[in-house]
C-alpha cells in the first residue's frame, strides 16, 4: 500500500503533468504530415495496441476509476467507450477514431476526474476487486502512472511506426 498522505495540489500537478506530455506525443503525430487514420491504427505486432487504443484506454480508465471504482456507481459515463478499451478489452480495427475525437474523450473524462478530486476526500478509503482496498489519493497517483506508461506505449508505438515507414 502507498504512503496515505497526499498532497491535492502536487497529485493534481502531477496528473496534469502527465496528460500534457500525452497530448504532446499526439500534436507530435497530427505535425508529422502522415495518413493519421493509417498511424492511429497502425499495431507494432500481431495483436498488439494501436495508437489509438492507448490514448482511448486512458480515457474509459479515467471514466471507470471516477464513475465506478471512486464513485461506486454501477456503470461509468460512457459504457461503450469503456467495453471497447478499459482494462480487459481487445483492441479492434474496426472501430476507428479520428484524433478530435480521442482528444475529446480524454479531455471529457480527465476533466471529470480531475473535478472529483478537487473536491472529495483524498484519504477516503475505497473496497476494490480483489480485496484490495485504496484511498483515493492512492488511485490518483495509480492513474498517474497509468497514464504515463500509456503514453510510453503510444510513444513507442509511433517510433516504431516511424521506423517500419522510413519516416524521417
């Protein structure tokens, strides 16, 4: 179990920090001048993620954490974002997304966390699967680092896409 005192501001800081360097690595990819529906779908491997997948897992990670996991409500804001790429699901090919909207619902559901932890108690303890009991600040700074192995993976994902297609 983490360290139970938490810090609003850094968590919030820390959170922010993270999605900044997300959407940079998406700016990175809309400058590059490719096909972006090619890039955003494009695997490193068979049955691997595409970049697409990474970026709208965060977003139905953030919906879920807030609506069910923190919140306790039976389902999240957005069901079918969530059955298509939270924790568990398949990445498909025959879903595409443009950026906008992979912005939009990262924007929309990272806003929502963020609102949540601006205002409840941060050493609330929450009964999770398993067992496994967190508080919230805990399951913040677990979506901190959620986030930034996703955006690792993304960033990966478009280097070896860059490799793959003699890009630069």
């Amino acid at each position: 179990m983490m360290a139970t005192m938490t810090d609003r501001h850094t968590l919030l800081s820390v959170l922010e920090f993270s999605r900044v360097r997300l959407l940079a690595s998406l700016d990175e990819i809309e400058k590059s001048g490719r096909d972006l529906a090619s890039v955003l779908a494009w695997r490193p491997g068979p049955g691997r993620a595409h970049i697409a997948w990474q970026a709208l897992h965060c977003a139905a990670t953030h919906d879920r954490y807030v609506n069910t996991r923190l919140r306790g409500n039976p389902a999240p804001a957005d069901p079918a974002l969530c059955d298509a790429y939270a924790g568990g699901s398949t990445p498909a090919d025959n879903d595409p997304h443009t950026l906008a909207q992979i912005r939009a619902a990262l924007e929309k559901h990272f806003s929502a966390f963020k609102a949540y932890l601006e205002t409840t108690d941060l050493e609330k303890s929450i009964d999770f699967p398993n067992n496994v009991k967190r508080t919230v600040g805990e399951s913040a700074i677990l979506l901190a680092w959620h986030e930034a192995h996703h955006q690792g993976q993304i960033h990966l994902t478009w280097n070896l896409y860059q490799a793959a297609h003699h890009v630069k």
